[in-house]
C-alpha cells in the first residue's frame, strides 16, 4: 500500500470518528446552551424559545446588581486559588520524592494515594464536620481550603510523579554531577517541564473546589463566607417567579469554569495522557 493510500485511509478514519462524535457533542452543549437561551430570555414563556429575537443582558445585569454573587465569588476565587496552590505545591514535591527516591513502605504508599482518589467527601463528612468544629475553622476559608486539598492531594501526587518518570533521568543525573542539590533540580528542571501535568492539576482541582456544594453548605454557614454554588439556594426565594433569573444566576457561575476549560483544554487532555497511571 502506497503512503498516499495510507495517508488518505487515516484521514478518512478520522473524519469517521469525528462524525461519530458529533452526537455526543451536541448532546454536552445542548444544557448549555438551553441554560444560556434561558437566562437571556426577558420572560418564563420564553425560556425555550429558539429565535434569535427577544434576547437581552437584562437578567443577567440585574441579577448582579440585586444579589451578594460578587461577594460570592470573592469567596469561591480565593478558596479555589488556595487549593490550587497547596496542592500544586504538595503535590509536585511528593510526586518528586515518590519518582526518584526509594525507601521502605513507598509501594505502601502509592496504594493509600490509589486508595484516596476513590474516596468521596461524603464518606468522611461528619468527622470532617467534628474536626472542623474543634479546631474552631466554622465559617473561616481553611475549613475549605484543608478539606479541598487533602482529597485532591493524592490524585495530584501520582500525575507529577508519572509526569516526573516520563522525563529522561538523564537531566538529573547532569544536574547532580554539576552540584545541583534534590530541590533545585526538582524546581528548576522538573517542574517547569511538567507544565502540563501542572495545568491537568490546576484545572481538576479548580474545577472540583469551584463546584463544591456539600462542604460548603456544611463549613459556611454565616452568611459572609457563602461560595458561589450556594447562590442557586440563597436566591431561589427571591426569584421564584422568575426563570430566566435563575438560570441567569447559574450561568454567572458556571461561565467562568466554562471559559478557562475551553482555554486550556489541549494542556488538558495533553496533561492526562502525559500522566496516566501505568
């Protein structure tokens, strides 16, 4: 078979597989955008509508302007950055630590991080809610920020230390030799390189603290600390009669996860693949 023949059967493969994906892409985006055509919609007999005629901002200004979202999202960015941070941190220097150094108990603990990823917040939920309430954290961000990190911490520790193995164990041993000590490898080579992993992480990690409810509707319960996904509850009463402003609260929320995802997808799925468990 000619590489002409072959480059064409690949295209067409591809051209194939994309066809068979369109269904599930309109599948995914259709919520959304029903979401959006009813948030923009100035009436609940119009919600469904799908003529480009009658669609205005208004909802979405007003909702703003009526409710606490900014305040809201003041709360959801800073406890999302938190963790993000921490467990990049954590995560990396563990991951680092599991790659390259060889100590008694380490397969140990890669089944308890194994072990993590499957573990629910719903399962640890009232002692979580007993040491929160002892350590005196209620309604403070660290009663957030301690629970998201340590659930994402073991999924973050095994993509960096397979984002770490898949790198030429040549680099290190050039560093070493040229008298670079474990931390200025790991944070001047390594970690720059595992970009990708660290993009993979910081999108799991966001996404999960962002759209966190259970926790929060646990650990915020003084008004103040509220996070963006209690916004649905908190201003369900005042618009009851309302549709389009409710679902222009929802996509206010979820609108800023949408637009980083579509940003950094490539980096996304690169960074999945890159640090598959083998």
């Amino acid at each position: 078979m000619s590489p002409t023949t072959t480059s064409r059967a690949a295209r067409d493969r591809l051209a194939w597989s994309h066809l068979a994906l369109l269904p599930l892409a309109v599948l995914w985006l259709l919520p959304i955008a029903l979401l959006l055509n009813g948030a923009l919609r100035t009436s609940t007999a119009d919600i469904f509508s799908v003529t480009p005629s009658g669609l205005t901002l208004e909802n979405l200004i007003a909702v703003w302007r009526e409710t606490d979202l900014l305040r809201m999202f003041v709360n959801s960015t800073v406890v999302t950055i938190a963790s993000v941070v921490a467990v990049v941190v954590l995560g990396s220097l563990a991951g680092f630590g599991l790659a390259f150094y060889r100590f008694r108990g380490s397969g140990i603990v890669l089944l308890i991080l194994l072990s993590g990823i499957m573990l629910a917040p719903a399962a640890i939920i009232v002692p979580l809610y007993e040491l929160i309430l002892d350590l005196g954290l209620l309604n403070t961000y660290p009663a957030l920020v301690g629970p998201y990190t340590a659930l994402g911490l073991a999924a973050s520790v095994l993509l960096y230390r397979n984002a770490f193995l898949a790198l030429p164990n040549e680099l290190r041993e050039a560093a070493s030799l040229d008298g670079a000590g474990s931390f200025r490898i790991y944070l001047r080579m390594y970690l720059p390189l595992a970009r990708t992993a660290t993009v993979t992480i910081a999108i799991l990690q966001g996404l999960a603290a962002w759209n966190d409810y259970i926790l929060a509707l646990l650990f915020m319960t003084d008004g103040k600390h509220e996070t963006v996904q209690l916004a649905f509850i908190a201003f369900q009463g005042q618009y009851f009669s309302s549709l389009p402003k409710q679902f222009a609260v929802m996509a206010i929320v979820m609108l800023p996860v949408l637009i980083i995802f579509l940003v950094a997808q490539r980096a996304f799925v690169s960074g999945l693949s890159a640090g598959a468990v083998k």
